[in-house]
C-alpha cells in the first residue's frame, strides 16, 4: 500500500501505520498481531459485538447526562453504536477472540471502531482523535473490566435467548412425535436387557420433559447473568467515574436492551467472581448430557436395519459408507454427540478459568467467553439440527414393536400380583427356555384362565398404576364369574 493508503496513530509504543480502510486503530492493529491464537474473531460472535456497544451506549449516554461528554459528542457515539447493534461494521472487530490482558483488546477494539464512525458522522477523518478520541471519550468513566463482563453477560443472556428457541422447537417435535406414537406398544428396557412395556409414546414424551426441564434449569441461570458490574472501573472502586454514573449507565443500558439488569450490591466481589458463568456452563453441560443420551437412545432404537433393535426409523440424510452399498448411519444424532464432547469440554475450560482469577480481577475471561460462546452456539445449531433433520421424519416399526412384546419373558412381571414372584420367575424360566410365550406356560400350568390371562395382559393396563386385587377381582372384570384361585405348588 501506498503512504496515501496509511494513517499513522499513535500509543504507548510508538507509532504505527493503520490502513485507512480500517475502523480499528492502533491497538486493535497490535493485539491483532499479537494473538494469532484461535483464528476466531471476536466479529464470529455477533452477541459480543452487538454487547459491547450497547455498554458504550450507556455510558455515553449516562456520561452526557452528568454533563461530562459534550452532547454532540454524545450523539455521534450513539449513532455509531446503534448502527453496530443493528449488525454494521462487525467485520471490524477483528482481534481473536482469545487473548491476554483481561479482554483489553477486545474492549479497544470497540472504543476504536465506534470512535472513527462516530467521527465519520460528525464529518470528520478516521483517526482524527483530537476531535473525537477512543479511550478520552468513547471509554469515559469506563475500564475494561466492567465494561467487558458487562458485555459477557448481555452477549450470554441474547444466548440463552436463541438456545432457548431452539430448545422449544425441539421440544415441540419430541411433543409431536409421542402424540403420534401414543397407541404404539413396546418392550422398554433396563440395562439393555427387556422390562416391561410401554408405549412409543411415552418413550418419547420422556425425552420432550427432560428438554424441558432444562430448559427451565437454563431460565433460573439467566438471572444470575442479569447483575453487572457497569461502574466498578478498574477494580470495583468505581475511580475514575462520577458518583452517579453507574446508576444512570444501568438506567440507559436497560433503556436500550430492553432488559431489567441489576448493579451488583458489591462491586469489588462482583469485579473478581465468574461464579455466574460456571454456573450456565454447568447448565450447558447438563443439557448436552440429556441431549447425548437421547440421541444415544435414538441411535440404538433405529439400530439395523434388520441385525438390531429397529424399532424405529430414523430419516435418511445421506448415504453412510463408501464401500456398503445402501448403508444408512445415523448421522445427525452423531453430530449431537459430538457436539455434546465439545460442551463438556468446554465446561471443564470455564471451570480452571474461573478458578485461575487472582485477587481483583480474573484475567482469564476471554477464555471463558471463548468457550461459553462455543457452546451456545453449537448447541442452539444441534437442537435446530435435530429437530429438522431428525425427529421430525422418525417413523415407527409398529409390527415389529407389537412382536416383541408378545415374545417377551417380561410379561411376567405384570402376573406377579395374581400369581406371586416365585411362579412368574419359573414361568419366565420355562417360557426362555423352550422358546415360547409367557401366555402359554402360564396357560399350560393353568396358573391362570385364558379369560385372566387376556385381562391381565391387556395392553393398556400394562403401561400405568392399577388396583390389583385377588383373582376373584380378576375374575369379576374379565366377566367369568366365580373365582379360580389356582396356583402352581
């Protein structure tokens, strides 16, 4: 590039030519240099950016209202700032997401893109910061380290949004799926080996409430992330800001997210503790562990198509093997396992990270916001992913389903009330061990009448509480009268 292509700007250690395309300054150029590390911009996560500004909103705003920013000044950062939060100039934030230094980089690298379009809308140069100056103005009354966990935590709050959408759709189509399944009978299963049965339905009701309960888990969390730290400073002294600065920058940030945030009662503590972030990766993890153990059902009810469980069918997406001809593998559940390895993970990089902060100021919340992010993203696309490309198009192998019930050993359990543990037991016995049904030992023993032996197994009445009684009671519902307590010695 030519000299006419260059700016020169200035900092600490000297100077520095900036590309006059740039938005960023001199800082940002530095801690761009500095940490090539993930590859992954602070721009990958549109939450952050738009955060960030809406925190130099605020301030701004709170700092006009104190009478200690000029208000054409003020009108030109918040012009800048609600262009950023609709989604303009994101590409300028280009420092890796991960780097040292408390997220100083990332919080420069806002003041700087906001500073030069905020002097580009009062008709001046970028880079002519006399007029208009990144850290003298846009990072008045402010520090990194409240400006960047305040950021964090209405990026991670707009996150738990999106997951949470993405959650209910999923929800939604479990929901549907055990609606349609509702009168499809089936052996359920402890420890792989058969039990007692259920229906489809209820199988995949189980997995709709489980969604939901963690979604409810993920709601309380979200509260915790509404207290910020917006006023601390540096440390949590609040030096350096007006004495009212941090309540009016409160006022003007809810004003302009929409959202009721809290100041932290102490904001030394509040400056320091990640709590509140172990505390949603902790949630992430618990939703990517149900999710895996769904979809580790999934992949095994649909497993065959003719060797396995083959319950149920999961949708074809695309084929599975480059040497099997007509191979089908599960391959969306798959993608949800992966992305569940990755969230834990991520759970145990926010666990040391939070634990690594030394007095004042935990120094490792670019990691935190790294991992945290990554999580929520990758969930929030696994849930959508699933959902679409999976649950939605399963169908069922009724035939299939309504045979193993009938071979099942155990039905025996359901007799246990009319004929006791220990004759169940030998019929199961018998029944495993000559290949044939539970109904026609019993009948065969004459443990029971054919009439009892109907009511009993009644499909119905095997998948839910009932009153048992003696076999006269059994006798009376199934209409034959006089009782025949007869059991095997």
């Amino acid at each position: 590039m030519s000299n006419q292509e260059f700016r020169i700007e200035h900092d600490l250690l000297g100077e520095r030519k900036v590309p006059q395309t740039a938005y960023y300054g001199v800082h940002t150029l530095r801690a761009k240099e500095n940490f090539e590390i993930s590859g992954t911009t602070v721009s990958s996560y549109p939450n952050l950016v738009i955060a960030l500004a809406a925190v130099k909103q605020a301030a701004a705003v709170a700092n006009a209202e104190l009478g200690l920013l000029e208000p054409a000044l003020c009108d030109a950062i918040v012009a800048a700032c609600i262009e950023v939060r609709e989604g303009r100039l994101h590409e300028q934030f280009v420092v890796d997401v991960i780097q040292g230094g408390a997220g100083t980089s990332t919080n420069m690298n806002a003041n700087e893109v906001i500073c030069n379009r905020a002097l580009e809308l009062m008709g001046r140069q970028r880079g002519d910061y006399i007029h208009l100056h990144p850290n003298e103005h846009v990072n008045l009354a402010q520090s990194t380290n409240d400006v960047y966990p305040t950021a964090l935590r209405i990026a991670t709050f707009y996150a738990i949004e999106h997951l949470l959408e993405a959650m209910t759709q999923l929800h939604a189509a479990f929901d549907e799926k055990a609606l349609e399944f509702a009168g499809l009978f089936k052996l359920g299963r402890t420890q792989l080996q058969d039990a007692v049965p259920m229906t489809l339905g209820q199988e995949f009701s189980a997995y709709a409430v489980m969604l939901d309960e963690d979604m409810a888990r993920l709601r309380e969390a979200s509260a915790l992330i509404r207290e910020i730290n917006l006023g601390a400073t540096a440390i949590g002294t609040g030096i350096t800001a007006h004495p009212e600065y941090a309540q009016k920058a409160l006022d003007a940030l809810k004003r302009i997210t929409g959202i009721e945030w809290s100041t932290a009662p102490n904001l030394i503590e509040a400056t320091q503790d990640c709590g509140a972030f172990v505390q949603i990766s902790g949630v992430l993890k618990r939703i990517a562990v149900k999710l895996s153990k769904t979809c580790n059902d999934l992949r095994l009810l649909s497993s065959g198509p003719r060797a396995g469980f083959g319950e149920i069918n999961l949708p074809p997406v695309q084929a599975g093997s480059s040497i099997m001809p007509g191979k089908v593998n599960p391959v969306i559940p798959e993608v949800v396992n992966q992305v569940a390895f990755e969230v834990f993970g991520n759970d145990i990089t926010v666990t040391f990270a939070a634990e690594g902060g030394q007095l004042q100021l935990n120094a490792f919340e670019p990691i935190i916001a790294s991992a945290l992010f990554r999580s929520f993203k990758h969930l929030t696309a696994a849930c959508i992913t699933l959902a679409e490309k999976c649950v939605k198009g399963i169908t069922a192998n009724a035939e299939h389903l309504r045979e193993t019930i009938e071979r099942s050993l155990a039905l025996a359990t359901a007799l246990n009330p009319y004929i006791g543990y220990k004759n169940a037991t030998a019929v199961a016995a018998e029944a495993h061990a000559q290949g044939t049904t539970i109904r026609a030992v019993v009948l065969r023993r004459q443990l029971m009448t054919e009439a009892q032996v109907d009511e009993a197994l009644r499909p119905e009445t095997l998948i839910q509480p009932r009153i048992y009684g003696s076999l006269a009671r059994l006798d009376a519902i199934a209409g034959n009268g006089e009782a025949q307590d007869v059991l095997a010695s």
